[in-house]
C-alpha cells in the first residue's frame, strides 16, 4: 500500500474514468467474493503522474501547488 504523501489527492487515472475503478465497483467486487480496497491509495492501478489525466493541465494538483510558492 501507497503512504498519503505518495498519492495525488486530484489523481484521475484511466481506471477511474474506464468504469473499472476497484472503489467504486466495490459493492460488485464484494459479490463475487474479489478483494475490496476502501481508498484509492490501496488502488493496484495506481500510477501517478504516468497516467492522471489531470497531469500538466490547469487542473493538475501539482503544477497549482507549485504557482502557490
């Protein structure tokens, strides 16, 4: 598991936006007996900037936390 500092706290992978996000299909994975994860830091698909959609953008948590300085 990821610490909190590793994980983005706006990270948009393609995961989350595919339909197939581990946390909100927990209810579905809890059924058919697949391990359920709580918080997106347990996420296996996690891959920070490599994939967040968000990532160079305006919107990119990042790049505003360093305007801020």
């Amino acid at each position: 598991m990821k610490n909190e500092s590793e994980v983005c706290e706006g990270y948009c992978g393609v995961t989350c936006i595919d339909g197939h996000c581990p946390k909100a299909n927990a209810e579905e994975y809890a059924e058919r007996g697949m391990d359920v994860i709580c918080a997106c830091q347990e996420c296996i698909y996690y891959k920070g900037c490599e994939d967040c959609f968000l990532y160079d953008s305006e919107y990119c948590v990042l790049i505003r936390k360093e305007k801020k300085k």
